[in-house]
C-alpha cells in the first residue's frame, strides 16, 4: 500500500511512531493455537520527501 501525503517534519516523526507501534504490537501479539498456518512475511514503511 502507499499514500501520498503532505507533512511536516514533526508529523512524519509521528506517523512513524504511530506505525512502530502497530509492527510491535503485530510482532509482540500471542499466536492463536486456531490451526492456521501463518508464514514469515517483511512489512515495511518508509517515509522521505518525494513528489508525485
């Protein structure tokens, strides 16, 4: 997924904190014993100044 957005420096700090903790809660969560299987995946944010 990607987004286009306007920020700040101090509100790109924040979307990145934001979104550290979304991946530790994801990475820190109990497994469920439901049977499934789950594979190893790498998920990834990046945020520079760029132009569309």
């Amino acid at each position: 997924m990607d987004k286009w957005l306007r920020l700040t420096p101090d509100e790109l700090a924040e979307v990145s904190r934001e979104l550290s903790a979304v991946f530790q809660r994801w990475a820190g969560r109990e497994i469920p014993d439901d049977g499934q299987r789950r594979e190893t995946v790498f998920v990834f944010a990046h945020g520079v100044p760029a132009r569309p």
